[in-house]
C-alpha cells in the first residue's frame, strides 16, 4: 500500500491541485513552528458540486457550490486551539495560525489533549477507488430529474402529485499534515465524490393521500439506478400505503425494512461511541465482552471497501483504518474511539474519529432464500414498519419511541396498510430480540443490513 502521488495539476472540477494544498498546509504549519507551538495540525480542502430539482414538470431551483477551508490546530503543551479560514493568502495563513495559538495560550490545559500516537498514524494508505467526478451540466441533471418523477406520475393514474425529484453531483478532495515536536509526522489527502438522484411522489386526493420516495446514490454516478427504475418503485411504494388504517394498541412482533434497520444499527453504534462513554451518557456503558445481541448476530467494520460509501484509508486524526469485528456472536468486541475519546477511557484509538466505516450487520442463521416475503413468514402476525418519524431515542437510558407507518401482517401476508402509530421499547432489549435478519441486505449509508425482526414491541395506535 502507497500513499497518492502529488500532483501539480488540479483534480477535474477543482480550483486547487493536492501540490498546491502540501504547499499551503506546510506553510501553515511553518508558522505555527516559528511562533512556538509544540505540535500543530493542518488541513486543507476544497468541495464543489451541483444539484437540481424539479417538481411537475417544471425546473425549481439550480444550486451550484464551491467552498474551501483551511483548518489549523495547535498545541501549546496541552493546551488545544483552533482556526479556520477560506483565504489562501499567505497573509491571512498566517493570521489563523496566530488566532490558534492565542486560544490554546488562554485554554485550560487538559491532559489527553493531544496529536495521534506515532503508533496509531497511517504512514501509507491505499487507494480505495472513491473518486469518480461526474460530469454534469445543470441541463442534463433536469432532464434526469423530470425523467424520474415523469416515471412516478406515469406508473399509475392514482399517483396525483409529487413534491418534486432531485438529481446532485458533489465531490471533494483534501490533504492534512501534522507537526510534531517541530518534525514533519502525518501527511496524506485524498478526493471522493457522491452522486445521488431522488423523487418523492404523492397518491390518492384528500384526506386519503400517501406520500413516499426513492432514491439511489453511489460515489460512481454509472453505479446508480436508472431514473426510470427510481420513479416506478417511489410511486409503487406511495401506490402500497393507499386506503391505511389506524389498530388497536397491542404488543406484536416487529419487522424493520432494511433502509430502517440501518438506523437501529446507527443507535449501537452512538451508544458505544467514545464520548458517551466518557462522558457516561450511554445505555450501554462498559458492555465491552458484553452480550448485547443473541448469539447469531456479528457487525463487521471494514474501511476498505472499494468504492464503499463510508470507506477511508484512515480517519480525520490520520490514524490508520483496518478491518474488525465489532461484535462478534453477540457480544461487543470493540468501540469507536478517536484519539481523545480513547485517552479519556484510558483506551487505544479505533480509528473512527468521524464515526464509523462500511459496518455490516448480520445473522449466523440467515439463509440465502430469507428474502423480505420469508422475513414476513417469520413475522407471521405483527407489524412490518417502513417509516419512522421523529427523534423519540434517549441514548442514556435506550428508551425508544417513534411515529411509524407500514403494514399489519397476518399469517405471513400483508393484510392492509397502518399508519398515524407508535412503536416503543427499549434498544437494550430490542437489541437482544433481534430473532433473524433477511438477506434482502441494503446499505444506507455506511452501513449494511436486511431487514431485522423484533420478538415484541409496544405498538400504540387507536
């Protein structure tokens, strides 16, 4: 594995070359030597994009972005201060170091506080495949968004309106370097792009209206859905919650769709994050070897999926990635630490300051033929959710309540479309009900997952 060459020539569709970012970050990092800081951190990065949306036929707004950003820190001792600024001047360079500096001068000093252990720092990183500019005028991206929700409205004459499509094209490059006790440590940058098109289609008049939507995004524009194949499947998803009904409360068994299955991944992985650890705010406080989750059940993270949309070679301190097991039948096996965060709980880096990398959640019992009809089979009589609303989760206690829509299940076919309910419980418990996952895997994100089915919740409804 190597680090990317350098480069005099700007990257397509950016301003800046990397040579010309080294340059302006070993600059910054010159002056922050020069006026006495200890250790120091630079980055430099530029973003530019374009997105477009639509709504019935007609062009609602054009949105062109370009920014760039110089962010300095520096360490007096262990004092910590931070600057940022979007001129490239070698004036104003040296203008944030100084603003840096005099913070850290007039911080109260904290112990962990502090530049990534030598030991911790990728010293080369591979080129995961992450970039792929696409070329994109603000012409082209309409006609992708009108094709789209054109496909909506056309796929059933119940599909009556649409809050509109949107196509968007964004990518980004950087390179950040570090200064240590007046000597070059950590130097590395790299580009990656996003590339997303969407439509959200409303069926039925009235009181009886349904909204849904789609979307399909990748790094690699050629990788997404066609805009036919996302405005057919929106509308069919609007088309299936038409004529939904409010039920009785109950307690039921609870099938996740996959796209909402990722979320209760995400909730594991707040919960076992460095700072609320530390700071003892989590439900699941010193679970390290823990069982969290039945014995089936294994998260793997792996930063080096090619192409992957939360792939890095290494984390926004320059720590190293690397593959692991986050838990491992059932019990948890590692956390998501940054430097600080480790330091804190007297802990070693995980390399996941700004979160976490491709996490894959899974079941040792799912079969190849577990696809959604047979994860409602399992089901048999309960409730199959496909929208939650609200941010009703306390991350101290794992207490867990949202708005949802979806379907009733019986016997192992949907019967009719609910909506205007609650589903609640506890993600300590809910976790340890997961009693199988489909293989109808879908990632959201960074993280991957089939549907997950709950044993119980509390479903509160008429």
């Amino acid at each position: 594995m190597t680090a990317q060459s350098t480069s005099t020539q700007p990257l397509e569709g950016f301003s800046y070359s990397r040579a010309s970012f080294e340059n302006l970050v070993d600059s910054a990092l010159a002056h922050a030597k020069k006026i006495g800081a200890t250790d120091a951190a630079a980055e430099a990065s530029e973003g530019s994009g374009l997105s477009v949306s639509a709504r019935l036929g007609k062009l609602e707004n054009v949105e062109c972005n370009r920014d760039k950003s110089l962010g300095v820190t520096v360490y007096v001792g262990k004092r910590r201060g931070n600057a940022s600024t979007s001129d490239f001047s070698e004036t104003a360079i040296q203008q944030t170091v100084q603003a840096a500096y005099d913070i850290a001068r007039f911080t109260a000093e904290d112990p962990v506080a502090g530049l990534p252990d030598l030991q911790d720092v990728a010293t080369s990183y591979p080129d995961l495949d992450l970039f792929h500019p696409w070329v994109l005028s603000s012409e082209a991206a309409l006609e992708l968004a009108l094709r789209c929700e054109d496909a909506a409205l056309t796929t059933d004459k119940r599909i009556t309106n649409s809050e509109g499509a949107g196509v968007s094209a964004q990518q980004s490059h950087f390179f950040a370097a570090h200064l240590r006790g007046g000597q070059m440590g950590f130097r590395g940058g790299y580009a990656s792009s996003r590339h997303s098109m969407s439509v959200a289609p409303i069926a039925g008049k009235g009181d009886g209206m349904q909204r849904d939507y789609w979307y399909s995004s990748e790094r690699n524009a050629c990788d997404m859905a066609s805009p036919d194949a996302v405005g057919r499947y929106a509308a069919e998803r609007a088309l299936s919650r038409l004529k939904a009904r409010k039920i009785a409360t109950t307690q039921c068994p609870v099938l996740f769709e996959s796209p909402l299955a990722a979320g209760l991944l995400g909730g594991f992985v707040q919960a076992v994050s460095g700072g609320a650890l530390y700071r003892k705010s989590s439900f699941l406080l010193d679970s390290m070897g823990q069982q969290v989750f039945p014995k089936h059940i294994d998260i793997m993270e792996d930063p080096h999926v090619m192409g992957g949309k939360a792939s890095a070679p290494f984390d926004e301190e320059g720590v190293k990635t690397h593959a692991r097991k986050v838990v491992d039948a059932g019990k948890v096996g590692g956390y998501f630490l940054s430097t600080y965060s480790a330091r804190k709980l007297g802990m070693r880096t995980t390399g996941n300051a700004g979160g976490s990398h491709n996490l894959t959640l899974t079941s040792r019992q799912t079969q190849s033929g577990d696809d959604l009809d047979a994860m409602l089979q399992k089901l048999d009589t309960g409730l199959f959710v496909i929208e939650l609303m609200g941010q009703g989760v306390n991350y101290v206690t794992g207490d867990y309540s949202r708005g949802a829509t979806g379907f009733w299940v019986e016997k192992g076919r949907i019967a009719y479309p609910v909506q205007e309910i609650t589903i609640a419980g506890n993600l300590k418990e809910m976790f340890k009900g997961i009693e199988a996952i489909g293989s109808d895997a879908y990632t959201f994100g960074g993280k991957r997952t089939g549907s997950v089915l709950i044993n119980r919740m509390k479903v509160a409804g008429s």
